[in-house]
C-alpha cells in the first residue's frame, strides 16, 4: 500500500506546489471562506494550510489519509455532473507517503478538534484531541524527506515559492468569495478580504496580475443561451508580449484548451501584432453536462460538447468587446 501510495504521490506531488494545489481544493470542496496559507523555505520546510470549512468527523480522520477510501468514491452520484473539485480520492494520501503530515480537524464550534499524524511510512493510526476551531488544518513539513530521489529535483526555495504562488494566484482568481492569506518565512505576501463587489474583484486581480493589466482592461460580461462569459480582456496595444497572463476557468476551473485558445486569438486577430500575446482573466461558466472535465487527472484539460458552439460565443464576444474600444 506504502509503494503504491508512493508511486500514485509522483503523479499528484511533484513538487510543494503540487501540494498547496491540492490542499486548496480540498478546502475549497469543504465550503471554507477563509484559508490560510503558511509558507517557510519555499514549502521544502514546511506548508500549511487552514481553512475554516465543514471539517472531517474524527471516524473519518485516519479515512481521509487511507487511498481511493470507499466512502469518497460513493459520494460520486454521477461523474459526468461532478461539479466538485476533486474526485481521485488520494491526494492526501499520496501527500502523506512522502512527508510529515498531521491533519487537525473540527467540525464543532467548541473549539474542539482532533488530529492524526504521520512520517511517510509510519501512520499513527490513533487519533488524538486538539484545539481547533471548525474547519481543518493540514501542516505537510519536510517534503520527500523519504523519497531523496526526488528531493533532489527540488529547485531553490525562492523558485518552489513562485510556482506556490502561481498555484495560489489561480485559485484565488477562481475563488473570489473566499478570503485567501498567504504568508511565505513570515512574511505576508498576499492578504485577500471575501471580494463580494465588481471593485473588490479588480482589486484581488490587481494585486495578482498587475495594476497596469488592471488599469487598462476591457471588462466582459455576457450571458447567452446558457453560456456566460465574465473576465476581462488585456488591451491589444500593450508593449508587452504576456502568454504567461492568460487565465481562462470553465467553471471555476484553470483550463488550457486549444478550442479557448483558437478563439482568443481569431478574436483578438485584427488588434493584437502578430507574435504578441494577449493577456486575460476569463471565466467560462456552462452547463456541467456539456463539458467533460474528466479527460486528462490534472483537468487542465476539457471537451466540449458542443465546440463549435462555444468558439463561435466566445470568438464573437470578445471581438465585439475589443472593438468596442474603436467606437
Ligand atoms: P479527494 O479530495 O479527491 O476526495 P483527498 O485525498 O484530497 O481526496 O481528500 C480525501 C477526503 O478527505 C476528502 O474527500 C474529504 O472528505 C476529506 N478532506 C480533505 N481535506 C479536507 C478539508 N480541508 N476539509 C474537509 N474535508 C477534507
Ligand atoms: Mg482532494
């Protein structure tokens, strides 16, 4: 079991971004509104994560941990329709094989919790009373200190914190509703209130994508036979080629799709110079049964039921918000 958690964690953990991903999607999946994400050595030393959702009950605690566990496979009425985050059932538990992990949880509001703890192989399998307020804390500390081999592919601490903030960046572009801190060797880096109105948005993309993306950003927001498209679009004009800016969620989803991609460029065909990338922040949102989001584990990837479809929405209104700008 040990092995093959091991070799299922090469698959979900590369590295402690990998981790943060995962961990947030859990606190996501759990209703959390605040999550709380601390940092030190660019996650090898240690990472954590808080969050102030549903809680595990302490039956479920040793559960959790344990791969492909039956009870979260029931749960899963019909995967064509899963609007969850998550479905595999073994992020944790392949976390756990290849570092130091304690998951403390609460599901009362009497400040009562409780906690099991591990190193790689070794589960301590009794679970034992801690304080914590409702919700769940995950402390993953020294990351493949069992597994050297791929220790050694870990970058500089400053580089494994930028592909944590990437990870953070993104949903926290996915998740305005919830209140996201994250804090790297003490140190706050980002600090994001619950962004209920238009402004708060602009403000959470601000901080995260720059003030000059910001600043000269056309704004989408369409609704069409059961297709809605909210975001907002990099101005052609700017200088600089930005492929690294370009956020694109079906469904509150990160996707990379050659479908989307087709369509922001034939949309952005006539304004944008050629070799230039454009910049965007871009939220697809679509009726779960017409997407697959199930084709490939990272789900960076969908299909489309209707592709044709959703380029020909998306072509046309970005276009048409584009040259809005000319008139
Ligand atoms: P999956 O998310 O695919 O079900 P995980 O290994 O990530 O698998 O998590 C296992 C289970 O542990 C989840 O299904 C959920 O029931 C529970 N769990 C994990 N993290 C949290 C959390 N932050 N809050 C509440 N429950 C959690
Ligand atoms: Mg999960």
């Amino acid at each position: 079991v040990q092995l093959a958690n091991q070799i299922a964690a090469g698959e979900v953990v590369e590295r402690p971004a990998s981790v943060v991903k995962e961990l947030l999607e859990n606190a996501i999946d759990a209703g959390a509104t605040q999550i709380d994400i601390t940092v030190e050595e660019g996650g090898i030393r240690l990472l954590q994560i808080r969050d102030n959702g549903i809680g595990i009950h302490p039956d479920d605690l040793a559960l959790a941990l344990a791969r492909h566990a039956t009870s979260k496979i029931k749960k899963l009425e019909d995967l064509d329709a899963v609007a969850s985050l998550g479905f595999r059932g073994e992020a944790l538990a392949s976390i756990a094989s290849v570092s130091r992990l304690s998951l403390t949880s609460s599901q009362l509001d009497s400040g009562i919790g409780w906690c099991v703890q591990t190193e790689g192989r070794d589960m301590t399998a009794s679970v034992s009373p801690a304080h914590h307020a409702r919700g769940t804390t995950v402390t993953v500390r020294d990351i493949f200190f069992n597994t050297p081999a791929r220790r050694k592919f870990l970058k500089s601490a400053p580089t494994e914190f930028s592909h944590i903030e990437e990870v953070v960046r993104r949903l926290s572009l996915a998740n305005f509703d919830v209140g996201i801190n994250l804090q790297h060797n003490g140190n706050k880096r980002w600090h994001f209130k619950p962004a209920p109105s238009d402004l708060d948005k602009l403000r959470r993309v601000s901080t995260l994508c720059g003030q000059s993306f910001v600043e000269d950003a056309i704004p989408v927001d369409v609704s069409l036979s059961g297709l809605q498209l909210y975001g907002w679009l990099g101005r052609p004009s700017m200088a600089r080629s930005q492929a690294d800016m370009q956020y694109f969620y079906v469904n509150g989803r990160v996707v990379r799709d050659k479908v989307v991609n087709h369509a922001i460029r034939t949309a952005y065909r006539d304004v944008l110079a050629p070799n230039r990338h454009p910049a965007f922040v871009l939220f697809l949102e679509i009726d779960p049964a017409a997407v697959d989001v199930n084709v490939h584990p990272t789900k960076h990837e969908v299909r489309f039921r209707e592709q044709r479809a959703v380029h020909e929405f998306l072509a046309r209104h970005i276009h048409r918000a584009l040259s809005a700008l000319h008139t």
